[in-house]
C-alpha cells in the first residue's frame, strides 16, 4: 500500500519531466504553420538603372530618311547642334565665346600650319576659366572660328540648350532627346555623336549629375 501510495506521488513529477523531453504531436494547424512560406513582399528597390542606348532607334531614323533630302529638318537640327553646340549664332566668333562664358576668362593665342598647305599660317585661340578650356580653330584661308575642343569643369559656361555642369542626369538625357543624335550611355559617361562620328560631346556624371563637359569638334 506504501509502495502504491508513493508511486502516485511520484506520477505528476514523472509525467510533468517527460512533457519537457517528448515532442508534441503536429497538428493540422502546426504542420500548417510550419510548411507555410512567407508571401512575397514588394521586391525592394536595388538601385539598377540600365544605360541609356538609342544607337537602334537613330540607326533606323537615318536609314528611313537616306533617299530623301539633305536638308531634313530633324537631321539638320542635329548637325547644327553638334557642329556648335554652345552658341546660337550661325557663324560665331571670339567675342561670342568670351561673351558667353559668365567668369573671367583668359585668351591664349598661337599659330600653327595648315595641315593641308603648309604656306598658310593658321591661329589657335584658347579660352582659359575655371579649370575649364575652350579651343577654337581660325584657318587663314577661310577666316572662320570652329570649335575643335572644349573641357568645361565649370557652370560658367553652358550649351545653347541649357545644359551645364550641375545638371541631373534627367535633364540631360530629356535635352539630348531634343535632337536626332547617337547617345550611349556607359560607366557615367554620356557620349555623344552624329551620324558620321566627326564630332563627340562627352558628359561626365557624378552622383547622378554632370561634373564635365567634353567636346570634339571636326576642323578641316
């Protein structure tokens, strides 16, 4: 009788040890529970913005309109932006250049022969400002000023269309969309080009926003 009376005891200590050592059963709801899997949420954002790349689209543009005249409005507009893209005058000249620049500026000037007549002495002019430079070419024969080469660092000096350093990505793009030009966009560099890639604009990005201006210009 002692033996059966201190078994009882004894049973809900034994039975209380063993509920921390047995698993519990599943249930419906546990196995439920457990094999259900998070719903997917809104992906978030990782930051990826594909370049842009309109080599395609202008391709098909100069192949349509290759039998028609030269002076396309759209392809004329082109040319005219990229052969002078800083000033609004057709045929600029020096004093249009310094007059633009919204700084002090610094003009340099040498001579140099004519790549295809060596008896005509040509001059060079360079505008110097902010760490920025402006070369234009001035051929004794034809007496023009042409842009050959631009580095501009500086908001001082801006294109025709309003684009200068400082400006977002965006507001590039938007403004080179304004014309029927190649724009390819790698590693923060914007580049720019016409139909026959005699002249480049190269813009430099910087968290998002133009920190230089490069040009190439075609001087002949």
């Amino acid at each position: 009788m002692r033996r059966l009376i201190l078994f009882l005891c004894l049973l809900p200590i034994w039975a209380h040890g063993d509920c921390q050592t047995i698993q519990r059963t599943d249930t419906p709801r546990r196995v439920a529970t457990l094999g259900a899997k998070p719903k997917p949420g809104t992906p978030k954002s990782t930051g990826f913005r594909p370049n842009y790349d309109n080599s395609v689209s202008m391709k098909a543009f100069y192949d349509r309109i290759e039998q028609l005249p030269e002076d396309h409005p759209e392809a004329l507009k082109a040319s005219e932006f990229i052969s002078n893209p800083f000033l609004l005058v057709a045929e600029p000249m020096l004093q249009h250049y310094t007059a633009q620049v919204k700084t002090k500026c610094a003009v340099v000037k040498d001579t140099v022969a004519n790549f295809h007549d060596t008896s005509y002495i040509d001059t060079l002019f360079q505008l110097h400002f902010d760490s920025s430079t402006v070369e234009l070419y001035y051929p004794l024969y034809t007496k023009r000023f042409l842009l050959s080469y631009a580095d501009i660092k500086s908001p001082n000096l801006a294109l025709k269309n309003g684009i200068k350093v400082g400006c977002t990505r965006q507001e590039l793009l938007q403004k080179l969309q304004e014309y029927k030009l190649f724009i390819k966009e790698q590693k923060n560099v914007v580049e720019v080009c016409d139909l026959e890639q005699n002249s480049w604009l190269r813009f430099h990005l910087t968290k998002g926003k133009v920190s230089s201006i490069q040009y190439e210009g075609y001087v002949d």
